[in-house]
C-alpha cells in the first residue's frame, strides 16, 4: 500500500476538482465534431440491423460497453454486451450474422477486442467502432468509425481511463437517443420495457385491472330505500354503491360522506328513496382508461371512489383510491 510523503506539497483540492470536472466538460462538448457522415453511417446500419447490437470493450471501457447495450436495450434497440475475453473462449456462438457489433477501445489496439474482429467478417456482420485513435487497427478493421476527440484522460498521470469513457457514455447515449427518436418511440415503449417501475406503472396499468366486479361491485336502484343501499355498501366494504335506473344506467353515486351529511343535516331516513338522497351525474371512469386518470380524476373532485361504466353507460365495476395507490401508482 503507497503512503502519504510527509514532504509532499498539500494539494488545492477544489482546483484539482474543477479541473477534471472542466477536462471532462470540454471532451464532451467536442463530441459535436463526431456528428457527420460516420455517425449518420452508424445510425442506418443500427437501424437496419435485424438482430442485436453487440457491444464489447475491455477495462472501463467494457463497462461503458455494458451501460451502452443497456441503455440501447431499454429505448427500443436491441442489444447485449459480450466480454471479449469470454468471446473468444466460446460466447461468439451468441452473435449471428443479422447482429452487429459496437466495439469501443481508447487506444483501438486494445487485444482481447481485437481477437474478435475477424468473426464478424466472417459472419458477414457489421462492426462498428468507438476509439480515439483514427489510425488504430480497430478503427481501420470497422466499416465505420466514431472518433472520439480525446487526447488526453482527465487523469494528471494520463493513465486512469476517465475522458475517454465519458466521452464514450455521451456518445453512446447519443446513439441510442436518435435511435429513439428514428424509430418513433414513446412512452408507452418506453413502459413496456420498465413494468416494474412507476413509469410503467402509470402507462400499463387500466382501470379494468383495477376494478372490483361482480358482488364487488356495490349497485342499486334509485327506487331503493336508504336502508336497504346501506346493507348494500357495507356488504361490499367500498362503503358506496352506484344507482341506477330502471334500465341499469348510471344516474347517481351514494357514499359513506353522503351517509354523514344526511345525519349532520338531520335528513337521516331509513326509508328515504335513493332518488332523494343520492347524488346525481356522478363523475365515472371507462374500463380502457389508464388507472393514473382515474386517480387523477379522484384527486381533482377530492372523492374515494368512481363507478366503472361500459359504453351502454352501465356500471361494470367500481375503483377506489387505495386500489390504484397500492399498484404502486402516484
């Protein structure tokens, strides 16, 4: 383990961090001189490729190599990382010739990248390359190349990959954000590939995985006593019910607060008819409708519950509140 010199100089470690912060800065901007005929090249043979794109890179840069993939992967462009090393010790059997490679090395001489640049020839695949180094043998072997304009790492000893593999990030997500937008991609896309974040949550949640149905669903008549509808309510544990007239349409809601405001009115009857009691042209919902509208919904008219109602205007189901916060929905 290397030790401190005790007759080293003490370092200003807010210049020494702006200073990488600002190396790192630059390198990325300078990414601008990349746009042009090889990154318009590099985006029709991605959007031409029927399999995957297969990234792969050494180091730090085989780690960008797999956020890349999975950055590609997540907005509609299929892709997977592949470790040289692992490639050419039997995990080139994954790469088929409707793939494509993305191969990403600083130096462009990096050898485990290298020992596989001739299978995809061989396959007839295309191979793309990332590398600062226009003249390398990775840059010469690809049939297009993205040369980074980075001569320097942020590193004072110009070892540790750091401006290289930002700039390599950037211009990854580059790539994989114009594919996005070249394939028309949108939020719902985007959600069917994150079901299992909120994002997803909001877009491919609808209100009918929601509903309750069936003896769940509180209904009554509006010729129905009050006592009889409260039996009903609480029999269903959504403390409501839908009413509707003599042909099963929607024509009013009944809560547990219009149960309240009818004692602190002192209008309490058990006898009274829903249509005296109820409250008309109630707010509803759609089955199709996503689940985060109804909540919106029920947060803009500051209720707990909506009916569920099919296109005869007839109340199917009913959603509450806490069933599209516990799917996770805000």
């Amino acid at each position: 383990m290397m030790s401190d010199s005790p007759d080293k100089e003490p370092i200003d470690i807010a210049a020494a961090a702006r200073r990488v912060i600002e190396h790192e800065a630059q390198a990325v901007l300078a990414l601008t001189t990349v746009i042009g005929p090889a990154f318009e090249r590099v985006i029709a043979l991605m959007l031409a490729c029927k399999g995957r794109v297969v990234t792969s890179g050494m180091g730090k840069a085989g780690l960008i190599a797999r956020k890349i993939a999975a950055t590609l992967a997540s907005t509609g462009t299929p892709a997977f990382f592949a470790h040289p090393a692992e490639c050419v010790h039997g995990d080139l059997g994954m790469i088929g010739r409707d793939d494509m490679g993305l191969m990403l090395s600083h130096r462009g001489q990096t050898e485990e990248v290298l020992r596989i640049l001739p299978y995809f020839k061989h396959i007839g695949a295309p191979l793309v390359a990332m590398t600062s180094n226009a003249n390398s043998e990775l840059a010469r072997y690809a049939d297009a190349a993205l040369i980074l304009p980075v001569a320097d790492e942020a590193c004072p000893l110009n070892l540790a990959p750091t401006t290289s593999t930002t700039a390599m990030l950037a211009l990854g997500d580059t790539l994989a954000l114009v594919l996005l937008e070249a394939r028309g991609f949108t939020n719902e896309d985007y959600a069917m590939f994150h079901p299992g974040g909120s994002l997803g949550r909001r877009l491919l949640i609808k209100v009918c995985d929601l509903m309750h149905t069936g003896a769940g669903n509180p209904v009554a008549r509006m010729d129905d006593s009050l006592q009889s509808v409260i039996l009903i309510m609480t029999s269903s544990a959504l403390a409501c019910a839908s009413i509707v007239d003599g042909d099963g349409r929607l024509v009013g809601f009944f809560s547990d607060g219009d149960l309240r405001r009818l004692i602190t009115q002192g209008r309490f009857d058990l006898s009274a008819p829903m249509s005296d009691v109820m409250t008309p042209d109630p707010k509803f919902v759609q089955p199709d409708m996503m689940a985060v509208r109804a909540l919106e919904i029920l947060r803009e008219y500051k209720i707990i519950a909506l009916p569920v109602c099919d296109a005869d205007h007839r109340p199917v189901g009913m959603i509450h509140l806490h069933d599209i916060t516990r799917a996770g929905i805000s």
